[in-house]
C-alpha cells in the first residue's frame, strides 16, 4: 500500500505534529514499509491463534499477606541518631 504525502501531511495534522519537507518524505517512507509489511501479516490465518498481550508468559510472584508483630517504638528507635517524642528527629529542610 502506497501512502501519498498528502496523507502524512493529514496525519501529522491530526496527530499535532510538526514536520519540515525532508522530514514528510522520511515519514512516508516508514509509514509505507509498515503498512506494506501489515499487509504481509493479513496474508497469515490467525483464527486459532490466541491473543496475547506480551510475547512472553510473564507471572507475579506474590506472597500471602500475613499479619504477624510489628517493631515496637522503642524498637524502631534503637539505633535513630536523633530522636525527640518517640520519633525521628531530622534536620529542617526548607
């Protein structure tokens, strides 16, 4: 499929884009050798392929959400530099 620079114009138009003269004809170039290998690809029987969204299986390794003891304040605190109130104390920073 041929794209004219007509076209790229009208894309690039609708897409806010903006583009010198070399660049349109760069742009017609690309757009055209996608489309063209598009239409290699249609030429492929897909029905029983299943879509996929990567083209490797990925998986989440989660952990169970227990609920187990937290650090008590005193804790928390043990090795803290500077602590006022049962918090940390840092240097103001404005």
């Amino acid at each position: 499929m041929k794209i004219s620079t007509e076209e790229v114009k009208k894309i690039a138009f609708l897409s806010r884009l903006a583009f010198g003269e070399g660049d349109v004809e760069k742009m017609r170039s690309s757009m055209d050798s996608i489309l063209s290998y598009m239409e290699e690809l249609n030429r492929y029987d897909t029905t029983d392929v299943e879509p996929t969204v990567h083209a490797i299986e990925q998986y989440n390794v989660l952990r169970d959400d227990v609920a187990h003891e937290s650090l008590s304040n005193e804790e928390a605190l043990k090795n803290a530099p500077e602590r006022e109130d049962g918090y940390f104390k840092v240097p103001r920073i404005i």
